[in-house]
C-alpha cells in the first residue's frame, strides 16, 4: 500500500517567496529617493558688474534770460521748443519808461560792469581758444590709436582711455564756446544799459518814456522754458526764459555713496527703458565730491550722491530724447570678457567659506570654492570649480553630501 504523495516542492517554497517578495517590496518602499534638482553649468564668457539706479537727461549748457532793468515787460509769444538764434532772435521787449536813467553813481557802477564784462570775454576767447587745440590734439591723438587697434597693436583699455580723452575734450570745447557767446552776450547787454542810462546829447530826438529794450537771445538753440508769458511789471533780474542745445544732453544718476566710491571716471553706462528699442551708451564724466542726504520709499536715510555722463551715440539714435527725460542707467564698475562663471543662486555660505552642490554623475557632492565679482546673477570663480560641470541652483534642506539627486534641467547660459 502506497501513502499519498505530498504537495508538489514548488507549493512548499511559496511562502517562503512571498515573504521574500515582500521584503524586497518593503526594502524598495523605504530606499531613499532621488531628489530633483535644478542644475546649471559652469561656463566661461562675459561678466560685468554694474550698479543700477535711476537716471534723468538735462541739457548740459543751457541760459537763464533775466530782466536786466525794472520795467513793463510785455506779453511773449514764444513757447518752449522754438528754434532761436544768437543775437538775432528777439526773445522779450521791456518797456523801462526811464527808470534806467543812471544817477551818478549807478553810471559807475554800469561802467564797472561794461569793463567787467569784457574782460569776462576776452578771458572767454583764451578758454576756447585753448579748449580748441586741446580737442584738435586728442582727436589726432585717437585717430592714430584707431589706425593702432586695427592692427591690433594697441589694447582695448588703452585706446578706450584715448578716446575718453578726445569725447571730454571735444566736450569742454563746446561748453567753451557756449561760454564764448554767453559772454559775449553779457557785454553787449550791459554796453546796451550803460548806453541807455545816459544823458541825450543835445539836439537828440526825445522820445516818450524811451525806446523799448528788446532781449535776444543769447546762444544759438530752442527755448527750453518760459517762466513769464504775460504781460507784467517785473523788477531788475527777474527770470524770463531758459534757453538751450536740447541735442547737448548729459545724464545725471542719482546713486547711494558707497556705490559712488567704486565708479570711475569713464566708466561705461549703459541707458535702458529711455524710450527707444536699442540701449544707449555713456561714459562717466564726473562723480560729484559732494553726497547728500535723502529720505527713501521705507523712510530710511540714505546718503546718495549724483554721478555725470556724457552720451556716447550719436544725435542720430536718439533724436527725440529731451531735457529731463527720465532713463534706467547701468554703470559698469567690473568686467571680465573672460571669466569663470557660477549661478549666485548655487552659491552659499557655510561656516565662513563659500560652497556648492556639483552633480556628479546622480549624487550631490559638496565642494568648497573661492569666488570673486559678483552681480547678483553670475558670480566669478577663482578656484575649486571647473567649465562644462554642473552645479546646484538653490539647493533645498534635502540636499547633502551624497544625496542621490535627479536634474530636472540645465539652464543655458
């Protein structure tokens, strides 16, 4: 009699598989999961460092027309953007009915100011004419710098440096000739006064009250304001009208002044949202010695000063651009065409040193790194990364050493 066979082997092992399974199952559910990161690659290019602050044109030379003498100033008819000549456009007629008659001792004084003023102009013939051959000089001195950099003889920094000097000194000698006629303008004024101040010499036609005294303009250019339009009795040295280039434009930057201790002169800035597609180009003339207080949107004071530029384009590529336009100006205080870049956002602090996540192959590997310029965006790496590796870009508290990680994508820069 035969006994009855038992289950078959693979029956019997069966829990013992499950319960492998099982394991296996348990073991995947609680193996650490790769966490997805945001990687960017470490590359090689451009860097500039710049501060960025708020800016506003205004022209550079430009002449305030007073009332020389007390008087019935009659209505103007001019309105701001009218074209005016030197000399030959009548901006004002002041009736003084003879309240310019000069006493004695005002007719010295009016003598004194007619010797005043020309002296004041021929000081104003030697600056210009100086101002010219200074202009004359470095615009020779950057055509042979030109003729040097196309051959490549001469340095991108050097012939930058030369052609600061020919823009400031092609500049200065416009501001001199500005002054020339401005000059000129205030003697014949006061030649005008002294001469109107005088007795008649007999047998001279009297007329009522004296002819009318008409103000031309001073400089070549359009009218910038009109502070007076009516009719009115104004005194001695009231203002009437502003006149100017409204084409000589210069930009003048609000900046705090601790950002103003690293700004050079000629420094390039670059001038956006001004209105126009393209940027415009400037370089820095002058940072003001002077700071100022100011009271900002949060009510914390702050010490700004006002940095100058020059604009570098031509007229031609901003044609409708105006007198106190409101600009964003950029002012390059750093670059680098060649410089080892890293996101700021994958670089931290941590105990005094400057650190990063580099992902190699799928772990985080935290490396230690020297850095230099930053701009808030890029930042320069001195040592301890290398081109083509990727980097972390805002590590979360997840991330360590080792952590096993999975790119989500790796920004082009």
């Amino acid at each position: 009699m035969t006994k009855p066979s038992g289950p078959p082997a693979w029956r019997r092992r069966l829990p013992l598989l499950g319960g492998v399974l099982l394991v296996g199952l348990i073991g995947i559910g609680l193996w650490p999961r790769a966490i997805p990161v945001e990687v960017s690659a470490v590359s090689r290019g451009p860097l500039v460092v710049t501060v960025d602050e708020e800016g506003m044109t205004r022209v550079r030379n430009r002449y305030t027309v007073f009332a020389p003498v007390a008087g019935q100033l009659q209505r103007i008819d001019w309105k701001a953007g009218a074209e005016v000549e030197a000399s030959r456009t009548p901006l004002a007629v002041l009736e003084s009915s003879g309240s310019d008659f000069l006493d004695a001792r005002s007719q010295a004084q009016a003598e004194a100011r007619v010797r005043g003023a020309e002296a004041a102009r021929e000081a104003a013939v030697a600056q210009r004419e100086r101002a010219a051959v200074v202009a004359r000089t470095f615009a020779e001195d950057l055509g042979r710098a030109q003729s040097l950099r196309a051959r490549s003889v001469l340095s991108a920094q050097e012939f930058d440096a030369v052609e600061l000097r020919a823009s400031t000194a092609a500049q200065d000698a416009r501001a001199a000739e500005f002054a020339f006629k401005v000059a000129d303008f205030e003697l014949e004024q006061a030649r005008a006064l002294l001469t109107r101040g005088l007795p008649k010499p007999a047998g001279a036609p009297a007329t009522a009250g004296g002819e009318p005294l008409v103000i031309t303009s001073p400089v070549s250019g359009k009218i910038l304001r009109v502070f007076q339009e009516s009719a009115r009795v104004v005194p001695a040295g009231f203002p009437l009208m502003e006149v100017g280039d409204p084409t000589d434009l210069e930009v003048r930057i609000e900046v705090l002044s601790r950002d103003g201790v690293a700004i050079q002169p000629g420094a390039r800035v670059i001038l956006e949202q001004w209105g126009g597609v393209e940027p415009l180009t400037a370089r820095v003339r002058l940072v003001e010695p002077s700071a100022f207080t100011k009271i900002s949107a949060l009510g914390v004071e702050e010490q700004r000063v006002y940095v100058v530029a020059d604009f570098a384009d031509p007229v031609a590529r901003r044609p409708t651009l105006g007198d106190s336009y409101r600009v964003e100006a950029r002012i390059v205080t750093w670059e680098n065409s060649d410089a080892l870049r890293a996101p700021a956002g994958a670089l931290f602090q941590r105990r005094g040193e400057w650190q990063t996540y580099v992902v190699s192959g799928n772990r985080a590997t935290l490396q230690t790194v020297k850095v230099g310029r930053s701009n808030g965006i890029e930042t320069e790496v001195l040592s301890g990364l290398e081109a083509g590796q990727n980097v972390i870009v805002y590590p979360g508290d997840k991330v360590a050493g080792g952590t096993r990680v999975t790119p989500l994508s790796v920004a082009a820069r």
